[in-house]
C-alpha cells in the first residue's frame, strides 16, 4: 500500500514539474516576443523605415512590409552634389537615393517568397552583426540609411528577442525592389 501511494506521489510531482517547466517555457517565450516587440517599436524603430507611410500615419495594412511593391521610388542624379542634396526619400520614407545607390527598406514579415520568412535567426543575427545581406559576407552590403553599427552592438538575447518578434507579425506579400547602385542597376 506505501508503495503504491509512494509511486503514485512520485508520478504526480513528476507531471507537476513537467507542466510547471512548459508553463515556464511558455512565458519565457512570450517574455521574448514582448522584448522583440519593445526593441522593434521603440528602440530599434524598425517602423520608421520598414512600415511605409500613408501620408503622415503609418499604413498598417503594411506594418514592417517595406516600400511598396511597385510605388514609384527616389532616383538621384550627381548635379544635385553640387547643389547640396545628398539624399532623396520617398514620400513613403521607405526608400532612399544617394551617391551611393538606391535602397528600399525591405520585408521583414515573415513571409515566405518576399519575406523574412526563409530565413533562419542565425543569418538574421549575421546580418545585423556583419552588414551583409543575410549575414553572409560574400553577399552584398546593407545600404545606408540602415544603421548597421548600432544594430551590430545589440547583445544577443536583444536581437534573438527582435527575431522572435519578427516571426510573429503578421505575413504581407511584398516584393520590394533590389537595391540598386549608383548607375541605376540593381547589384
């Protein structure tokens, strides 16, 4: 009779500490959603280039979608140098022309064909720590005015919490236009 109870006892602290750690795991999980949420709205600002405008607002049909496929874009010409225009951005403050090229904030929802969403949180990590189109060096740069220098000091856990964030918003197809150098081709 001790036995039973003594097995069963044990059976229940055992399945009291397994839902006790899942329960855990859950809310460390949404702890990290929230930090990314946080760092992507406030600190990063993420939206401020990657959620085009609709006039003053943002359009939040598009939140972290990038420029809008097919809407027109800055092209600058180097005659402006000379009139001290360095930099030209849409009425959307999602893409930006310089001496440098033209780049367009991209899609970071995670959609699968124009979207973050085939990409893994170790290229994410890389990209943000190398300035290199998904974290691979032999790729091409990442274009101003993308801050690379500041998002490559973030500490792990605060980019990780970014990605998960990331992976929750809500999918929007949009094929944002490659970056294009400074002859108007993209690289």
């Amino acid at each position: 009779m001790h036995r039973k109870l003594f097995i069963c006892g044990l059976t229940i602290f055992f399945i009291a500490t397994i839902i006790t750690i899942n329960i855990r795991s859950v809310d460390s999980q949404n702890d990290m959603v929230e930090r990314g949420k946080y760092l992507v709205n406030a600190v990063a600002a993420c939206g401020h280039c990657h959620t085009p405008r609709a006039g003053a607002d943002y359009d939040m049909t598009k939140y972290l979608a990038g420029h809008p496929e097919n809407d027109p874009y800055p092209r600058y010409d180097f005659s402006m140098i000379q009139k001290n225009i360095f930099l030209l951005v849409s009425p959307q403050l999602s893409a930006f022309s310089g001496p440098f090229g033209t780049s367009f904030a991209t899609n970071l929802t995670p959609d699968n064909e124009t979207g973050l969403g085939e990409w893994t949180e170790k290229m994410f990590i890389e990209a943000m720590r190398t300035g290199h189109h998904q974290g691979n060096k032999d790729n091409r740069k990442i274009f101003p005015p993308m801050p690379n220098k500041h998002y490559a000091q973030m500490n792990d856990a605060d980019l990780k919490a970014i990605w998960a964030y990331l992976k929750t918003v809500k999918p929007v197809k949009n094929e944002v236009s490659p970056v294009l150098n400074r002859f108007g081709r993209p690289y």
